[in-house]
C-alpha cells in the first residue's frame, strides 16, 4: 500500500467546488471569489459547454484565467431572443403597478414553471415592453476565472 494519492482531476460529470468570475468587456456578471464558493456539477446545464471544456483535466487547487473569443462562450447575440411582451402579460404574471426601465432585468417563469430565465428591458411603449433574451455575455468575449476547490 503506497500512502501516496493523486490529486482529483476535473472529468466529465465531475462535482465541482469552486469560485469563479465571468467577466465581459464590460466587467464582471458573475464573481464568487469575495463570496462563498459555488458548488456544481459538470454536464447540468449551469455552466456553457465551451466554459465547461476548460475545465476538464484540470487538477484540484488550480487557479487558471481563459479568454475565450466573441461568441464562444454564449453564442452570438440571435436577434430573434430580442421580444416585445405586452403589458397586459407582464400584470397577468407578476406586479400590475411595476415600472419597467432600460437596463432592468426581470425573471420570468419557464413554460413548465419548474424554472425560470431572464430577460433585459430595452425600451418600452404604453402597451409593451421590449426584453433582450440573449445571455448578457452572448457575442462577446468573456474572461473565465476558475480557482478549484473541490472535485468529486
């Protein structure tokens, strides 16, 4: 028996602990680092495949930055994601008296309610609001921070 053990090595499925920031050329949209760590397992859907893809092999205790080009990690900006909602809608679902402001972002419950996904106000008019379903970070490049915790 060697008492010699080799560091856990990031893989498909992987649980990952760990702190990471996703920054776009406007600064960051996602930092844990002052923060507690995120906790998440690779293959689910919570981190982009092409973000997911740096990850493998990595060794625990890694601290590693990517930069990832415009587009790679969240795909180009598809003008259709880009959507009028009627006020009558947005009452329906949530606060009637709300006021809507560019920049507002606002959560929106998925078609089979057991999630939900967000979208950005860009202008609005008496009737309707124009969101932006896009990915913030969507046709740009991100900056990918990862410092690894855990992996199991």
């Amino acid at each position: 028996m060697s008492s010699h053990t080799t560091d856990a090595v990031v893989q498909p499925g992987s649980f990952l602990t760990l702190h990471y920031r996703l920054a776009g050329p406007a600064g960051d949209i996602i930092n844990t680092f002052s923060d507690k760590p995120a906790t998440l397992s690779l293959g689910t859907g919570e981190l982009s495949p092409a973000v997911e893809q740096r990850l493998l092999g990595l060794p625990e205790g890694a601290h590693r930055t990517f930069e990832l080009p415009p587009g790679e990690a969240f795909g180009e900006r598809n003008p259709e994601m880009q959507q009028w909602v009627a006020r009558s809608l947005l009452a329906q679902m949530g606060d009637p008296d709300e006021q809507y402001h560019a920049g507002d972002v606002v959560q929106f419950p998925t078609p089979d309610g057991a999630g939900s996904y967000a979208g950005a106000v860009m202008e609005t008019s008496e009737t309707a609001v124009r969101f932006d379903f896009n990915h913030p970070l969507a046709g740009q490049p991100v900056t990918f921070e990862v410092q690894l915790i855990g992996v199991l």
